[in-house]
C-alpha cells in the first residue's frame, strides 16, 4: 500500500512509556480487557482557589471562550464535551502557561474543564511569547479503568482530538491560526498548543465554511447505526481534511459498500479513486473490537501506517495526528449533515497484509464511521485489487466499545 513517508524526529525522551512498542503490539491483539476498575478522579486535583478566566481585553487571547468551545464539561459528570473521547472517559488534563497578551496574568495555571476554572500553579518557567501554550497529558488510569491494556493508544488518540478541538474553536473564533506540537518527540507534556493573541498571525485556516460555536457546542459523537453512503463530494471532503491534517504521518482511505464495494482513496484532483475492490465492512467490524453495527455503516474513514518496527516517538506522533485528522474530519462531516463517530480500538487490523502488502507495516490506527441518507457514490473502478473480505476476517470479539 503506497503512503507518504513518516518523518518522525528522532531522539525522543523514553519517559514513561518507553515500553509503548510493547503495549501497543499488546493492544492490537486479540486479548479482550479484564472487567472495569475505579476511574479515578476526573481531573486533577490542582491546588490553590479556583478563580474564572476573565473575558479578554483588545489585543488579548480570548482564552475563556476557547475553553469552553473546545474542552469544559456540559454535564456535572464531564461526560458531555466538545472533544470526543473513548468511552467518555476524557484522560486529558490542561495546562496552561500564559505570557503576556492574555487575560490572565502570566504564569502556570491547571484547567479544571468540569468547573471552567483555572489554578494558578506558579510561575512559568523562562521566558514564555504572548499568548497562552495549553499543554496537554493524561491520566491514563481514567481510560484503563475501561479499556485495560488497550488503554494507551486510545489516550494519545483522544490528545490529538483535544487538539482538534482547540483548532476548531479558534476557527469559529475567527482567532489566530494556533501553532501545534505533534511531533512526539516527549512524553510529557503529549502535545502542545500555542494561541497567540490577535493580529500575530493569520486566521485559522479551516475548510470553509468555519465551524459556528454553536454547532461546536452541540457535537457529538452519532450512536450507531450509522447507514446510508456519502454522496463522493461529501466524502472526498472528509478524506481531504484527513489527509491535511495528518501531514504525510499516515495514509488514509475509506471503505463503501453498495453495489461497487471497495476501498477509495482521494485523487490528486479532489475525487475519490479505488484502492481496493470488494466489501470490507464486515472485516473492519471484526477489526473494530467485535463491533458489528460497523458492518453496516455508510463508510468507514481509515488512517493507516505505524509499522511494528516504530519507536515511542513515532507511535505517539502516529496516534496524535490521527486523534487530530479524525476530529477535524467529524466536524467536517458534521457540516455535511454527517452522522459520524469515532472508532479508537482496533486489534489484528493489518490493512497492508489484508491487501497482499508486507505485514505489520499498515496498521489501522483510528477510523471514523460515517452514514448518511442516499445513494453510494459511483467512482472509478479501474485498477482496483480486492478489499479485505470474508475469507480474511479474523474472529469477532466480544463487543468493548470505545
């Protein structure tokens, strides 16, 4: 399966997952999780008084509805919020260290999304550029107590679409396009967002039209099933956004069904092409922890890559970007009228052996399962090889949905 080369940095800090190879070669397998464990808290305990982030002035990052439009909690459980996440587990904590150009004065401060308050936590450490760095790590005990062993690979997924939802807020915010950090190289923090104050740089640039803060509010993930195809233009969208967003760290592509099932790809005119012949659904089900109701979605949005061979570095890049490119491709989908849900657990999911490629080199790292009313689009049939079908389809799980 041909993809862009990843060029992940090298070097990376071990930390504490340096035995991410390991956990992830463990959480693609077929082992099922063991029964649930106590969540924990579900945000830090941040010392100090909890005080509102003022509403910003002319020339200052307008920080408190960013926050809300990406990361607080609607509900008293924090279950319902702007970002998805495995299992409604939210493992991400915020922190913010905030230079000048801010409504806050500078310094370190946690984020308490179930409160929409922040703690101070002292000051930065050196010298910090206007605007405010949001600093993303988890708690993965919160996303173990659900998932076990897969856990980890479901945190850094839901990182990146924590990022997502940054991005997406300063888009409907008309704010500065933010800087972000990817790139894996460290542990802690996973990522990192930097929102600078207005006028320092150029808008979000977003497939237009922008999201509206009130439809970024009101997303969420769609409960299966999810049936009926996007029409091509629909779907080539949501693969674009994919594509961009991922930025060459993984190949994407997504399964139809229909009278001409098959896996499509986008061309470099915007259309859809096949990469694949055949149904896949069925064996993206089996794939997907056992969750059957895949089989039967409208289309199945796939990123692909992360070798066997990929150190801690490349598998938290790998993972982030696609937490990222998956967010972005729901909020586009949504503008589409779209149902669209994320799909984080994938076990045996080798997509290049499925494909006759070499093993252990195309993995499925997130999907996003899409259905919508109407007919399958119709696209260019030539040149296809056959999907992963029924006489490749491992097992079915039992159901652990994430």
């Amino acid at each position: 399966m041909t993809r862009p080369p990843c060029d992940v940095p090298t070097g990376a800090d071990p930390g504490a997952d340096a035995d991410l190879p390991a956990v992830l070669a463990r959480a693609r397998g077929a082992e099922t999780p063991g029964p649930d464990t106590p969540p924990g808290p579900p945000v830090p305990a941040w010392p100090g008084p909890a005080r509102p982030v003022p509403a910003a002035r002319p020339g200052e990052v307008d920080l408190g509805p960013l926050l809300r439009l990406s990361l607080a909690a609607r509900d008293a459980g924090g279950r319902l919020r702007p970002a998805s996440s495995a299992g409604g587990l939210h493992p991400v904590d915020v922190r913010l260290t905030v230079g000048t150009a801010a409504p806050l004065p500078p310094g370190r401060y946690g984020y308490d999304p179930l409160a929409d308050r922040v703690h101070r936590l002292g000051a930065a450490p050196g010298p910090v550029p206007p605007g405010v760095r949001a600093e993303l790590s988890v708690t993965l005990a919160r996303t173990r107590s659900h998932y076990g062993h897969r856990a980890w690979p479901l945190a850094l997924l839901d990182t990146g679409h924590a990022v997502a939802a940054l991005w997406l807020a300063a888009g409907a915010l008309g704010a500065p396009a933010p800087a972000l950090d990817l790139d894996g190289a460290r542990a802690e923090p996973l990522a990192t967002v930097h929102l600078p104050p207005p006028g320092s740089g150029p808008a979000a640039a977003h497939p237009r039209p922008a999201p509206e803060s009130g439809r970024l509010l009101a997303r969420r993930s769609a409960p299966p099933p999810l049936t009926g195809a996007p029409d091509a233009a629909a779907l080539a969208a949501v693969l674009a956004v994919a594509e961009t967003a991922g930025a060459g760290v993984l190949g994407w592509c997504a399964a139809l069904g229909g009278s001409a099932p098959g896996l499509f790809a986008l061309d470099p005119g915007g259309g859809l092409r096949r990469l694949a012949s055949g149904e896949a659904r069925p064996t993206l089900a089996a794939w997907a922890a056992g969750q059957g109701w895949i089989a039967r979605s409208g289309a199945v949005l796939l990123g692909y890559g992360c070798p066997d061979d990929a150190d801690a570095a490349h598998i938290r890049r790998a993972h982030l970007c696609a937490g990222h490119a998956v967010g972005l491709a729901q909020a586009v989908a949504d503008r589409h009228d779209l149902g669209a849900r994320p799909v984080g657990a994938w076990q045996r999911a080798d997509l290049g052996a499925a494909l006759g490629e070499p093993p252990g080199r195309d993995w499925v790292v997130h999907g996003l399962a899409l259905g919508a009313d109407g007919p399958p689009p119709a696209p260019d049939a030539s040149g296809a090889r056959a999907a992963p079908g029924p006489t490749g389809t491992p097992p079915p799980q039992e159901p652990h949905p994430c």
